[in-house]
C-alpha cells in the first residue's frame, strides 16, 4: 500500500473541521455569555472535544452545580462514544497498539466516528490522526474565535448559526437512510420518540440526555432484532 | 478560578474515560450478529434525537429554524458535503429572519 493514509484522513476530516468551526463559535459566544471567561471556554473545548457535552456542562458551571451533577451529566450525554468506540474497534488493522488506542480514543466524536464507520475495510492509525487533526483544530479554533469576536457579530448573525451543528447531523444522516431501509426507520423511530419525550408533558422530568440514551438504545435494540445487518459482503 | 478547574477535570476526565475504556481494552471481535447490527444502528439513532426536535429550537425563531432545517434536509437528501449543509442552512435561517 503506498497511499498515504495520514493525507487521506486529513482531508476527510476538512469537512468536518470547517463545520466544527462554525459550531465552536457558537459554543465559545454561549460560553461567554454564561458568564466563562474566554480562556475557560477555549481550555473546556480543547479538554473535552463534544459539542453537547460541553454545551450541557457549562450550563452547570454557570448554575455553580455540584461536581457530582457535573460528572453525572457528562455520563449520560456522552455515554454514546463508549458504544461508538466498541464499535470501532471492531474495524481496527493491527497498527493500533494499546498507546496508540489511548491518544485516538480522545478523537471519538459523532461524526468523526461517523466519518471513520463509512470507511470501507479497516481502520489504519495513521487514518484516524489525519481524521482527527483538522476536525480538533477547528474546535479549538472556532471556539477562540466565538469567544473573543461573537460580541462583534451582531445578534441575528450569532442566532443563526446555532443551527449548524444539526444540519450537520442530518447531513451525516440522510444520505444513507435512501440506500438501507433499516437505517432510514432507525432514523424516523428515534426522532419519533425524542419528539415524545419532549413534548409529552408527563415525560418532563427526564433530562434531555436520558432521552437520548433511552431512544439511542431501543431503537437500535428493535432495528438490530427486526433488520440484523448483513456484515458478510464487507469482509469478503 | 482554582473551582473552575475543578470542573474541568471532572467533565474532561469523565469524558475521557468513557471514550478510552472501551476502544483501549476491547480487543475481541464480537460475532453476535445482533450486537453488531445494534452497534451499526446506534449513531444514526442518536443522531435522530438529538436533532429532532431540537433543531427547531436551535435559532431561537420557530421560523427561521424551520427554514433552515428544510434546507438542511432538501441538501443532504442530494448528498451535499457537511460543511455545504451547516453553512447554507445557516445561510437561509438568517435570511428567513431577515423577511420576517
């Protein structure tokens, strides 16, 4: 093999830097506005790397909640990697040793690992450094910006880019729901119980990363028993 | 100052480890076809609700949202890139503010 994978992942990853630009700034204008100094938002997203996460976090910190309260949310809103990670390790070549595993593990975020499932075959290291690279720099960096320049931006302009980081999502969604059936009801049975649990008034006690967790869980639990993948063609 | 790094190594140190644990020590493949295909369905599920119907919330304007979201969904149905998707959907949210 004599392409240079590090080059590959690089500019697989580009797409997702940008975007993670544009959402970082809006992070680093919410952050500010919490009350966090600009240092403290750049330390948090260049600590942390998970958009929901650190969004939930800070509105923690701001409220001077416990550390338990804090700990706690992060399980729950980023419990998902772990079942993403376990995922992608079923994918990883032999370069991976244990050290290697400690410092890409950092890099699992959702549409890295998204980006880093879509790829056919397995998983070289040196892939997942140049995934992670520009996607890390774009957080950090969008972050910095939001913090120090969002007061510059007038108010509509800061609103409107609070819908980034879900037009992402659906774009890493939507394309394959046309080609798997089992994909595209994953997609609409998830969004239909999120709906429910937000809008069902009895359902108001549960916290928004509870939901996740319980829609992410049943839904994939019904699809895999309904619609269990084929996984023999990959590895032919 | 000294409290805020208290919460900082709590959050980054939870977030950390539920990302390392698994991927660094999981080093058997699992055959259980159904385990695997659950592990296959679990991102695009969790994608769906976190983004449903939160996007809508997202701009602060139930309108402009929607706008931007139709956007979104018209784009990545035609396969455009990430980054095309987030800018343009920003794009038509803002502007939708503007008319209305």
């Amino acid at each position: 093999m004599k392409e240079n994978t590090y080059l590959r992942g690089l500019k697989n990853g580009l797409a997702i830097g940008l975007g993670y630009l544009s959402v970082s700034f809006g992070f680093g204008i919410t952050a500010v506005g919490k009350g966090l100094s600009g240092l403290e938002a750049i330390l948090i997203s260049m600590t942390n790397l998970t958009s929901a996460g650190q969004l939930a976090g800070i509105t923690v910190i701001a409220a001077c909640g416990s550390v338990l309260e804090l700990m706690l949310t992060q399980l729950i809103i980023n419990l998902r990697y772990c079942l993403m990670g376990l995922a992608l390790t079923q994918k990883l070549d032999n370069s991976f040793s244990t050290l290697h595993r400690l410092f890409i593990s950092f890099g699992i975020t959702d549409e890295i690992f998204a980006v880093a499932s879509a790829e056919k075959g397995s998983l070289n290291r040196r892939f997942m450094y140049g995934l992670i690279t520009l996607p890390y720099i774009g957080w950090a960096l969008g972050t910095t910006l939001g913090a120090f320049a969002g007061q510059i931006l007038p108010e509509s302009v800061c609103s409107a880019l609070g819908i980034a980081i879900y037009s992402m999502f659906i774009a890493i969604i939507i394309p394959d729901t046309k080609t798997e059936k089992g994909v595209l009801l994953a997609v609409i049975l998830s969004s239909a119980l999120s709906c429910i649990f937000y809008f069902v008034p009895w359902f108001s006690w549960l916290p928004q990363g509870f939901a996740i967790i319980i829609c992410a869980v049943l839904v994939s639990a019904v699809l895999a028993y309904f619609f269990p993948k084929n996984f023999e063609e990959e590895e032919a | 100052m000294t409290n805020f790094f208290i919460y900082l190594l709590a959050m980054a140190g939870v977030t950390y480890l539920i990302r390392m644990l698994p991927f660094t020590f999981m080093r058997k493949k699992i055959k259980s076809v159904f385990i695997r295909s659950f592990l296959y369905y679990v991102p695009y599920a969790v994608l769906g609700a976190m983004t449903f119907p939160y996007i809508f919330y997202s701009t602060g304007n139930v309108i402009t949202a929607s706008a931007g979201a139709a956007c979104a969904l018209v784009l990545a149905y035609f396969n455009r890139s990430l980054i095309t998707v987030a800018v343009c959907s920003s794009v038509i949210a803002f502007i939708t503010g503007l008319l209305i």
